[in-house]
C-alpha cells in the first residue's frame, strides 16, 4: 500500500496570471503557500479474485471493469498517462471539500501521480509532478486550470512562481526574516463561505475575457511584486501586505460578475467591519474559502463577527507532496 498526503494551497496575489492562454503570451507569477491541510489517498494493487477490475472510493464509489468506465476524470485520466494496466484500489480523504477554492483537485492529481509513481517503485521529483499533472488536467481532461496549484502542491512552502512565455515555470521560496513567518500566519484568518462552486465554468468565463482584461492581468502580476517588497522589509510591513490584499480582490471582481456572489460580498463586509484589515476570495469566485488578514489583537473580534461562519485555523506546509506509507507489493503479489 502507498499513502500520498498532498497540501492545499492559499494563493496570495497574481491568480489568474497562472492560466497558458495568458502567461505563454504576456508571462504571469503568483506568491502563494501551502498549508497543513490535506489530501490523502491510499493506493494499492487490487486482489484478482474481485469480479471488478478497479475501485475507486471518493464522494462516492466506483467499481469498474476497465480504466474507460472510471468516471472520476482525474482517476481515470492519470492512470492513462501512467500506463498501469494492472488492477487498483484508489481511496481518497481530504481535510477540505471540493470546491473550496484551495487547488483540491490538483492536490488530487499530484497526490495520485506521486503515489503511482511510489506503487511503480519510482520517485518523482517536484517538477515532475507538477508538470505531470498540469499536463493531465489541461491536456487530457481539459479543464478550465491555471497552472499554480499543481506546482504549489507539489512543492510545498512560501513561493513566487514565475510562468514564462516560453511556458517555462520557476519555483522561487520566499525567505522571511527570523519571526516574520510565525507573524504572517499569526495575522491570516481562512474562512468557508458555506457555498461551493463549479471553479472551471467561472474560469471558462474569464479566460474567453483574457483579452479585454490585459491591464488588470498586468497589475495582478505587479501586486506580487510589490507584495514582496512588503514582506522583505526590515521589518516586514506585514499590516500593508494585508491591506493589499483588498486591491487584489477589487481587481479580481472586475474579470468577471460571477467572481463574487452577495453572501461573499456580505462575508467580506462583515469581516471588514471586524477588525480586518484586508480579504479576498480564494479560487476562481463564486464561493468557497476567504482569507482575511488581522492584527492578532483584533482576531477575538474578527472572529464573533464571523459567527456562523466555519473559521479553519491552518499553518503553512513546506513538504509539498510525500509518500507517508511505502508498502510496495512484492514480485508476485497480486
């Protein structure tokens, strides 16, 4: 048996810089991170004795005879990429749902092409990975995905991810000063909505857009920049890296009217109203996570504000994607 454990990502600035149709031609980055929040998934040959071939175990349940009646695209297509023709038992467990707007698909995919890998007695490396299920989801599913979360996922950590117009991706980590980190976790809140989102239709909707929106694609990749500036300061300028996270969001609700929703709107209000000093919404839009940054003397009070809402406490991950169980079958095993 191989166990995977893949993190969730929080993308900070430049989303949606990351898709191909905008960085092959004008170049895109993201600063982002991953966090201790994750998807696991257990993989292992299948006894032959089982009348069906495969079973796959998510939302729901699949047994199948053969890997073209497997319905989970992201199951079926990576098994396609990897070649395995044997016999498997995939079962999935994630600490978020799907659609929070945290990159939980792509986590999927990287967490299950690390673990075939594993299952061939193989390692892969980062890049691999990533490449590996960027080519999956934009190639052989063909969604609707950018090209950060399955580089985030893999890697793991604090990073600029730089997207060449050569398609070329470069994975920098961010180096704080001695405490900053601790601070920086300290003053971000992730919130759920409460309302899930279909990301790749919204994202189908802002990438017919691309063209008309060049400034905005332009000063999303800028914010990074300046973002940085903040954070390598001495000291940091950790409460304007927060506040920037307001402009983000407003640049963001221009790509398109399904960005936001008015629940999202009125989430974003309240936390404003209490005590934060700036927010946006995680992932494509129309629902899903927020982030909110807080000093830590007003978190008691974002927080009563927030009632009713899930507030989920996290810390950020800088494994990337690991094989935590390596059980290999023997030669012979079934």
């Amino acid at each position: 048996m191989i166990v995977s454990r893949t993190p969730y990502r929080i993308s900070f600035f430049g989303g949606g810089t990351d898709y191909p149709a905008h960085y092959l031609e004008h170049g895109g980055k993201v600063l982002a991170t991953t966090i201790n929040k994750y998807c696991y998934l257990s993989v292992r040959r299948l006894p032959a004795f089982f009348t069906h071939k495969h079973r796959i175990v998510y939302s729901r349940t699949e047994l199948v005879s053969s890997i073209e009646e497997i319905q989970h695209p992201s199951v079926r297509e990576t098994l396609r990429y990897t070649g395995i023709d044997y016999g498997l038992s995939v079962h999935h467990d994630g600490d978020m749902p799907a659609h929070s707007g945290m990159g939980s698909s792509s986590a999927f995919t990287v967490g299950l092409l690390n673990s075939l890998h594993a299952l061939e007695n193989r390692m892969a490396s980062k890049r691999d990975l990533a490449c590996g299920a960027i080519h999956i989801e934009q190639r052989m599913i063909r969604e609707n995905v950018g090209s950060q979360d399955q580089t985030l996922s893999a890697y793991g950590g604090l990073n600029v991810v730089e997207f060449m117009t050569s398609g070329e991706i470069v994975v920098r980590p961010v180096i704080l000063r001695p405490g900053a980190l601790r601070d920086l976790e300290d003053r971000l809140l992730l919130v759920f909505s409460g309302h899930s989102r279909n990301a790749s239709e919204i994202a189908a909707e802002q990438l017919r857009a691309l063209p008309d929106k060049l400034p905005a694609m332009t000063e999303m990749a800028r914010l990074v920049d300046r973002a940085l500036e903040l954070l390598s300061a001495d000291p940091p300028a950790l409460d304007a890296f927060g506040a920037l996270l307001n402009r983000t969001w407003e640049i963001k609700r221009e790509l398109s009217p399904r960005i936001s929703t008015p629940a999202i709107d009125a989430l974003h209000r309240a936390a404003m109203n209490g005590g934060a000093l700036g927010g946006k919404l995680l992932g494509a839009g129309g629902g899903g996570c927020l982030l909110f940054y807080v000093r830590p003397e007003e978190r008691a009070r974002l927080v009563r504000a927030l009632d009713g809402y899930l507030v989920i406490p996290f810390r950020f991950d800088f494994d990337g994607s690991r094989i935590v169980v390596y059980e290999p079958a023997c030669d012979g095993d079934a």
